[in-house]
C-alpha cells in the first residue's frame, strides 16, 4: 500500500539558501507524527509545502495520491490546517466564523449548522458559540481555529506549534482534543518544542536536522528522557569539532 503522505527528495530554498536538502518522508494513515527540530530547522516550511501553501524547488509530494503543486486542490480537501494565524473575523462570533468557513468550503447552510454545533461540543465552546471572537482567550482562539479546521472533515490535521503561548488549562485541553482526534483515526502531524508532549501524544516522532530528517523513530520504547538525549544528540551542532 502507498503512504498517505509521500515526500521524496524534496527541495526548498529561500534566495539560495537551501532549507530543505532532498528530505524524505512517508507518513501512514492514522499515524501521530510530531515533527521536532530546533528554530529555522524547517518545521513550518515543510508544513506549508505539505498544504500547497508554498512551492518546492525540486521533489516531489503526494497526499492520498495526489501530487503537489498540481493537485493543490484535491490535496487541500483532505488537509486541516492549525497555524499561528488564526484567520478569524474578530467582529463575527464562533458560529458565524465557523458559517463563513463552511460557505467557502461550499457546505450546503443546514449541514452547516448542524456540523458547527457539532464542532463547538468537540472543541469546548458551546456555551461562548455567539460569542464575538476578539473576546476569545488564546486557548480558546485556537480551539475554534481547530474547529474551523475541521469543517470539511479533513483525513489529515497539521499543527504548526500549536502548544506555544498556551497556559497549562488550555495545553492540557489541547493534549485531549488531539488525542481524540488521533482515536477518531486522523493523521496528525504536529511541529512542536515540547518533548515530553511529543514522547506521549504522539506515535512517531520524526527530527528535522540540517534540511533532512535526522531521526525517525515510533515513540513505543521513547520516554521524555531518552526522546531529549536523542534530539540534542541529532540536533547539536557537529562543526564545534
Ligand atoms: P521552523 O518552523 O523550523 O522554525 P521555518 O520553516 O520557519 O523553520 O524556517 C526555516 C528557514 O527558512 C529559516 O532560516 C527561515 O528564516 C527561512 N524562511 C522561512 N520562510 C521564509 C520566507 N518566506 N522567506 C525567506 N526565508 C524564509
Ligand atoms: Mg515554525
């Protein structure tokens, strides 16, 4: 069987400067990958590639089959993005937020409706759905970006650091919907600094090092411990020689 997700010698440079240097990386239905790797390393980047966000120099990317930059679209239905911009309507409420997504995404209005109060329950925000966003905390920001994520009921779900500026209450309510949602049978890929997080939600942890991946191990036999000895040994600097 083919991979759900298929990088192959995969090229990105931004003004010559190589970033990503012929990465390889298959990703399996159902898989929890949290993709670690210090700042500039080329988490983002590859996030976005992997979305058609952002164009390779060389490679090639296929998700469920079809191939990037070409497919971008069929590629985009079955992907769920949670960055850093919420692309959120301050002025408009969680619902309507949520309503405006599902129109774009030409979900027919009663489907809609039902499949948002469905998504607030999932994500916590019932009570604060007609709520105006610019009311929302950053925990609760995110969650109704997950929401908007969700919309189309994507196979796959990728978070760029999703755990950075949260609290402890909303990373330990984030902990849970991420759990849920790799139960449901998603694949989830998700770049991350938080170790110990990455040891215990997810399945495989993948190192980004030097525009490659430098470790690529399932997180059965990996505790919080041994993933931070392994990651500073694949990260840390061999030219200090
Ligand atoms: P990470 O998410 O792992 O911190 P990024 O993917 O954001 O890393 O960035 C990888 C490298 O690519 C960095 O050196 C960054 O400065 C560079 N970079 C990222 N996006 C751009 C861009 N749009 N233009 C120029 N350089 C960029
Ligand atoms: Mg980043």
């Amino acid at each position: 069987m083919t991979p759900l997700i298929e990088v192959q010698s995969l090229v990105k440079s931004y003004d010559l400067l190589p970033v990503l240097r012929k990465l390889n990386l298959n990703i399996e239905r159902g898989e929890f990958v949290a993709l670690l790797g210090p700042n500039g390393s080329g988490k983002s980047t590859l996030i976005r590639l992997l979305c058609g966000l952002s164009r390779p120099n060389a490679g090639v990317i296929r998700v469920g089959g079809w191939e990037l930059p070409r497919e971008a679209y069929a590629v985009r239905a079955q992907i769920g993005l949670v960055s850093h911009k919420p692309l959120l309507y301050e002025n408009l409420s969680a619902r309507e937020n949520l309503l405006f997504f599902s129109r774009l995404y030409n979900i027919p209005r009663q489907k809609a409706e039902a499949r948002i109060v469905e998504l607030l329950a999932q994500v916590g925000l019932s009570k604060r759905a007609d709520s105006l966003m610019r009311t929302f905390s950053r925990g609760m920001l995110q969650r109704l970006t997950i929401a908007r994520a969700l919309l189309h009921n994507p196979d796959i779900l990728l978070f760029d650091e999703p755990y950075t500026g949260l609290d402890q209450d909303a990373s330990a309510v984030l902990d849970g919907l991420l759990r849920g949602l790799y139960t449901e049978g998603r694949t989830v890929i998700m770049s991350t600094h938080d170790l110990p997080r990455a040891a215990e939600l997810a399945s495989r942890v993948v190192i980004l090092s030097r525009g490659v991946v430098g470790y690529d191990a399932p997180t059965t036999e990996l505790d919080a411990l041994r993933l931070a000895a392994i990651y500073t040994e694949t990260t840390s600097m061999t030219s200090a020689r």
